[in-house]
C-alpha cells in the first residue's frame, strides 16, 4: 500500500498555493494523497469543492471561528483514524493546529513556505508564530533559495530546508 | 506607479497597465482609480492569459528560477532599468517574440509537475524515513 500523505490548508480561496497542492496530488503517484480544507462558520470552500469536482479524496474540518479550539480534537481525530505517513501544511494556520493535534504521534510534519506577507498586523503575528513553530517541524519546503536565506536569517535555523 | 510607469509612458502614449493578484492593496486600488490607462484586476480565475508574454523581473522576483537575463526574461533593478527594459520589448517585436518563447520552453523543460513531484516525494520519504529511525 502507498504511504499516505496529507496535505492541510485552510482558506476559502482558490489561488496559487491549492492549484500547486492539487498539481502534487495529480503528479506524485508513489503516494496516495489526502486534503484537509479548514473552513470557518460556514464560509465557502473553493479547495473543497474542486476536490470534488477532481475526484481528490478530501475531508472538511469545520469549526465557529479560526481560534475554535475544536478543530485540534477533530484534526487529531482526523490523524489517529488515517495513520498518514507525512503531513503537509501548507500556511501558518495549519502549521500551529498540526503541531497541536499530532503531539504525541510519530508523524512527520513538513511546512510549505511561500512567502510572508505581513499584510496586517494578525498576519504578521501569525507569521511570526508560524516562523517560531517551524522549529518544531520536520523540515520545510521553500519556494526559493533567496526565500531560504530569508527564512534561516530570520530565526528558521532548526530544521532542514529543502528548496523545490 | 511612481517611477517605472510614468517613465514607460513618457516614451509609449498608448502603453496601458494590467496589475493583476488578489486582494489589492487598498492605496493601490484607490491610486490606480483615476488612471484611465492602468487596470487592477484583483482576483482572476486563470493568471496564464496575462502572464504568457516576454518578461521583465527584478533579482528578487526571479529568484530561485534558473533563468538568464537576455536569454529568458530581462532583469532590472532599478526604475530606470526596468522602464529601458520595459520600452526595449515594446519596440524590439523580435526580441519580445524570442524571449516570450524561450521563457515558456524553459518552464516546460525544467519546472514540470513531474520534476517537482520527484523532489516531493523524496522530502516525503526522508521526512518519515526519519521519524522513524528517531522513534
């Protein structure tokens, strides 16, 4: 049997980061492959929806508000019931709530890192976070090397970063 | 907006601007308001349509690709540079068509979902290959 790996990412949009997520399900075929899509309160799920559209086996994790402490439990619910070989987060909000939901388990977590944009004020602080959390990652994907420099200068030292 | 596009314009009237990403920023969306020859897209279904042209860059937004300047795009670090480079694609139509297809083929080559797979799979693999020498 493949191993499984799965992939996590929480937004209601569907931009560059889910096109490039369903393009590795589509591609690595040494793997079967799972999405999780966060949705909050009801909102809409652009991934999801494609993944149904694409046939891509994927699952929701809903919950009132992002800060709702009950998507840990359903993640790690979610993780106990799949034994996955490998997670993939693939944003800050994913990163914290994987790091949370899997203490305990023998499970790797690797961080896709695109690019902070420090757009507001919460988007930095989660990104400061995210940064902080990486630590405690299995490795991190980069999108570049200038984006690895940048990661390693700013406190990401812990972990290998592999660049694709 | 302050100093490559005026400089285009000064030499290319007709020139127009398609800025295009989601969630402008909101002095942007308001600055380009009043310009008849910029548009801000905002979010789009399908970036290729815009991005299938020759392209100019800086350092920092070709990093990591293995592309050359002259060959693939054109690389400029200044506004100065950047609106010669601009200018120098309007009004070369042979460059312009060479570097447009030189810039595909090079993606075509070397950035394939295949390509990009295999490098996944072996992080993936020696993610847990580890995990488990460590457990």
């Amino acid at each position: 049997m493949k191993p499984l790996v799965l992939h996590m990412r929480a937004c209601n949009f569907f931009g560059g980061p889910e096109r490039q997520i369903i393009g590795h399900v589509k591609h690595s075929h040494h793997f079967n492959h799972k999405i999780l899509s966060f949705s909050d309160n009801g909102r809409r799920d652009d991934l999801a929806d494609k993944c149904l559209q694409e046939d891509i086996a994927f699952e929701k994790v809903t919950s009132k508000s992002a800060y709702d402490p009950s998507s840990v439990f359903e993640l790690r619910r979610i993780l106990k019931d799949s034994r996955p070989a490998v997670i993939c987060s693939h944003g800050y909000r994913t990163t914290i709530l994987s790091l949370l939901a899997k203490s305990g388990m023998s499970i790797p977590l690797i961080v896709f890192s695109r690019g902070h944009t420090g757009e507001n004020g919460k988007v930095k602080l989660f990104e400061a976070i995210e940064r902080k959390a990486i630590a405690f990652s299995d490795g991190v994907v980069a999108v570049s090397n200038g984006y690895a420099d940048y990661l390693r200068q700013t406190g990401v030292t812990a972990k290998p970063i592999r660049v694709v | 907006m302050d100093e490559i596009w005026p400089a285009i314009r000064a030499s290319h009237k007709d020139a127009s601007l398609t800025i295009v990403g989601r969630n402008p920023m909101k002095a942007l969306a308001e600055r380009v308001s009043s310009l008849e020859s910029v548009k801000l897209t905002g979010t789009v279904d399908d970036v290729r349509p815009y991005v299938e042209q020759a392209v100019v860059s800086t350092k920092v937004g070709a990093e990591g690709l293995e592309v050359r300047h002259g060959e693939n795009l054109l690389i400029a670090d200044t506004p100065a540079d950047f609106a010669q480079a601009v200018s120098r694609l309007f009004t070369d139509g042979t460059l312009r068509a060479s570097m447009g297809r030189s810039g595909r083929q090079l993606v075509e080559k070397r950035y394939q979902w295949r390509r990009l797979s295999e490098k996944l799979g072996e992080i993936w693999r020696d993610a847990a290959a580890e995990k488990a020498r460590l457990n």
